[in-house]
C-alpha cells in the first residue's frame, strides 16, 4: 500500500515494523524484529549525530592510543564510538545472544541478563575513511537467529568452549539472515531495510526525529549505466574482469550503451547508488588479494540480502554469496553486485572462459 506522507500521520520505521509484526504473528523472530530495529534506529540516529558533528566536537581522526583492530587497520575515533553505540544498543534489546563487530576481534556474548538469541553482526561505520572529508558513510548490519549448529569444526582445538558456541552461532551463510540493512549518512540519512520481503528504505525526518517511509518495494533497474570498481587495482584483475568493464566503457556489451564511472570508496553508499539507480559495484579479488578487502560476515552478506531482495544478484564471481558459509568472523570475499543484467553479462563470460 502506498505510505502516506501527511504531516499527521507519517509511515514512521517504528509504525512500519509494528505492522510488520502484526501481518506475520506466526513467525515468532518477526515479533522480535520490532525491538531489535528499535534498537538499531536509535543506535543509527546516535551514530549520525556523532558524524554530522565529528568535526566540531574533536572527533576526526584517529584514536589517541593509536589502537589497531583485529585486520590491522587503525581505528579512527569514531569507528570506536560507533562500536560501542550500536553494541550497547543492542545490548539492551534484550534480544542478542551473540554480537559480532568489524571493530571486534572476536564475537562478543551478551551479559546474560540481557540476553537474547540472536545474532548481529555489522559493520558500525564503514568507510569511515571518509569522514574526515564530509564523504558519505554508513552503519551495515545482519540479523541470524541463533544457530547451535557446528559449521567449524576444527576451530575446537584453538579456543575455549564458551569462545567455540560463540562463534558457532555468528557462523552462517547470508541465506540464514532474517534481516539485514544499512544506514547510510550522506546529505541525508537513510535506513534501507530488509527482512525477506523485499526492500524499504526510509529517510530520516530531522524535524521529528524519525526515519519516514520514503522509499517502499525499492527495486532495482534490471540494468544499469554505472560501473563502480577502484579501477586503480584492475591491473590486477582477472582478464575477464578487465574485458567485462573495457566492454562497458567502449559501448560494446549486450545493452550497447557506454557506461559511466563513479565510485565514492564507501559500501554503503556505492551500493545505494547501484540499488536506485541500477548498474554494477564490485569489489572483486585481484593477484594480491584473492578474496579482495570487503567482510563477508558484515558487508557483503547483508549487501547481497538487500540487493537480491531487491531483484538484483550478488556473487562472489563463482557463487552465490549468499550461500557462502563462512569459516571466519572477519573473512574477505570477492563482490560482484548488482543490476540482475549487469551481473549476469560479467557471470556469463566468466562462464564462456571456462
Ligand atoms: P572499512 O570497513 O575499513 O571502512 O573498509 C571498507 C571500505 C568500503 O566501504 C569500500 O567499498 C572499500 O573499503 C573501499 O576500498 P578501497 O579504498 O580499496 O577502494
Ligand atoms: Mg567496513
């Protein structure tokens, strides 16, 4: 049904997954779902609050201590910030079992007073690289309910067992995501959601402090004009890969129309970009990283819920990403995603080389 935009009665994120618990009151992670995204929502306007103001409160740059995470990278302030924002959040739903973080080296179990049994995992502020410029970043995170299946089990010997069931519970393909979103802040911040039917994205309303549906049953162009790689590593690419996008700046692939490049260097925003206005982002692995630099766990998988909720496809180039399962919390894969024709051409010639 189309959302109204009235002043007095606004399809609010708050409304919308109250009605999403009533229309599904068979499905119990659905009831959840409400204080789960309640959480979240108030994590994310926290976070953009954070952002909006980094520059004017000292938070730019990095932390003072000079802490690195568990990848190496140094953590900026408010990766930290960002961390403990939507980790307490979380925290406080009541609903969390298990928490996993880019900022964390290891999934972190719920105090069980609070405890719940799900699993998020996410990445509290990706690209956060940009920030000290003003340019775009976003919250990305994904919802599992708690696995007890073992999906690793040589990880027994190297860890304690209060680790071990841990861990299990955070490893599951992307297929097992019961929701996932981002929340992207830009010149406006938006929540873009999905709990398996389809995809709404809602805008944040600074006058009333709440996210407003303004973009319901978001599909995504069957094809697009835009390629979206860091084309600086394409001499490292596979040749099909470097054929497929000299296709698209030429004119000569199956829709016969030269493309055109944009690429900001933030998931998050590259991916809405693809999402709306349709063509293909990738971030695809290369001679010196095989499974390139994007999380499976917390970027890619809720990425490819999101656009293949939306009618388009996410693959790593040789499988669906979705059913990937993982065998490490911080784990990179190859991301190809996007329109469904834009991929499908790359997938098919990828196919044809063989
Ligand atoms: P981060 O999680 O450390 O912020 O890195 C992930 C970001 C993505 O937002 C973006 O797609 C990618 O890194 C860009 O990488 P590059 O600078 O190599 O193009
Ligand atoms: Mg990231």
């Amino acid at each position: 049904s189309t959302p109204v935009h009235s002043d007095t009665s606004p399809m609010t994120l708050t409304r919308y997954m109250i009605q999403v618990a009533m229309d599904n009151t068979d499905l119990e992670h659905m009831q959840d779902m409400q204080s789960l995204m309640s959480s979240i929502q108030l994590a994310c306007k926290k976070i953009a609050s954070l952002v909006q103001r980094a520059g004017i409160t000292n938070l730019t740059g990095y932390e003072d201590s000079g802490s690195i995470n568990v990848q190496g990278e140094e953590q900026k302030k408010l990766d930290v910030l960002s961390n403990e924002v939507l980790k307490n959040a979380l925290r406080y739903s009541g609903k969390m079992g298990v928490i996993a973080s880019e900022e964390e080296d290891e999934p972190v179990m719920v105090d069980e007073v609070y405890s719940g049994n799900y699993v998020a995992v996410f990445d509290p502020l990706d690209g956060s690289s940009n920030i000290d410029a003003g340019i775009a970043t976003g919250t990305i995170f994904g919802i599992f309910v708690q696995n007890t299946g073992c999906l690793a089990s040589d990880w027994e010997s190297k860890i304690d067992e209060t680790e071990l069931t841990c861990l299990y519970n955070t490893m599951q393909p992307g297929a097992n995501l019961v929701a996932a979103g981002y929340c992207m802040y830009s010149s406006s911040v938006m929540m873009v959601l999905t709990t398996g039917h389809g995809v709404n994205g809602f805008t944040l309303d600074p006058q009333i402090g709440e996210f407003v549906l303004t973009h319901p049953q978001i599909t995504i162009p069957s094809r697009g004009k835009i390629y979206s790689f860091n084309e600086a590593n394409s001499p490292q690419w596979d040749p099909v890969l470097r054929d497929y996008v000299e296709k698209l700046k030429t004119g000569d692939n199956r829709a016969g129309v030269k493309y055109s490049s944009r690429y900001i260097g933030s998931l998050v925003a590259d991916v809405h970009r693809t999402l709306l206005y349709g063509g293909v982002f990738g971030y695809p692995g290369d001679q010196k990283n095989p499974n390139g630099k994007l999380r499976l766990l917390y970027e890619c998988a809720p990425m490819s819920f999101i656009v293949e909720q939306a009618g388009g496809i996410a693959t790593t180039g040789k499988e669906r990403v979705m059913d990937v399962i993982p065998d490490a919390v911080h784990q990179r894969m190859p991301l190809i995603i996007g329109s469904k024709d834009d991929v499908q051409e790359l997938l098919d010639m990828y196919a044809g080389d063989k």
